[in-house]
C-alpha cells in the first residue's frame, strides 16, 4: 500500500438476536396492523423468537405485522415488527406470543436444529 491508501477498516458485527435461526421452509401471509391487505412470502429462517421472510415489497423498519406461517405440518398466526430489510426481504421479531405458539414454536425449531446449522447472520 501507498501513503494515498488507507488501510482497510475492521468492522465488528454484534448479534442481537436472543435465539438461534435455523433455515426453513413455508409460505407466509403478511398483514400490516391495521390492516391493508396481505401480502404473501417465503419462510427463510425460523427462531422461537422471529424469523425471515423472503418478500418482493417489504414493509418498512418498525411496521408491526401479523403473520401467518404455513409450515409443512401446522399453521401459526403471531404478531410482530419489522426489525430490518434486506435485499431479499425482512427480519421479523414476535410479540405477544402465547405459551401455546412458544411450545409450538420449540417444537418445530427443534426438529430443524436436529436437521441443519444455526443462519449465519449477515448486515
């Protein structure tokens, strides 16, 4: 490198999600509250606690949400928000969920943890 060049900056990614993400699989109906209509997506990732949803036009940062997941063997209806947008769609954190989802939720990222590695985490 020359005097000109700076030297490459060094840039620490913190993680801030509670629980770990695992790949999955689903369709999903997004509506904004109050509602507007639904949109539909695709299921990326999946925690207890949020998930990814693979979307064309996503909500904006913050917009709180009611989303429907279709997974392979049950459907699940939480609220929740927009916590980021990506090129590919949004992060999404529940809110409000009932021990029944909670226990549902465990259920299925369970089997998922017995199938596959935590989602790497990309800003």
């Amino acid at each position: 490198m020359d005097n000109k060049t700076p030297a490459p900056q060094l840039v620490t990614v913190i993680e801030r999600r509670r629980a770990p993400r695992y790949d999955c699989e689903g369709r999903v109906e997004i509506a904004r509250i109050p509602s507007i209509g639904i949109r539909k997506g695709r299921l990326g990732n999946l925690s207890v606690t949020g998930c990814f949803i693979e979307i064309d036009n996503p909500f904006s940062a913050g917009t709180y949400i009611e989303v429907t997941l279709q997974l392979e063997t049950t459907s699940v209806r939480i609220a929740g928000s927009v916590k980021n947008i990506r090129k590919t769609g949004m992060g999404i954190a529940f809110h409000c969920v009932s021990d029944r989802t909670v226990r549902l939720l465990q259920g299925v990222v369970q089997e998922l943890e017995r199938s596959s590695k935590p989602t790497e985490w990309y800003p």
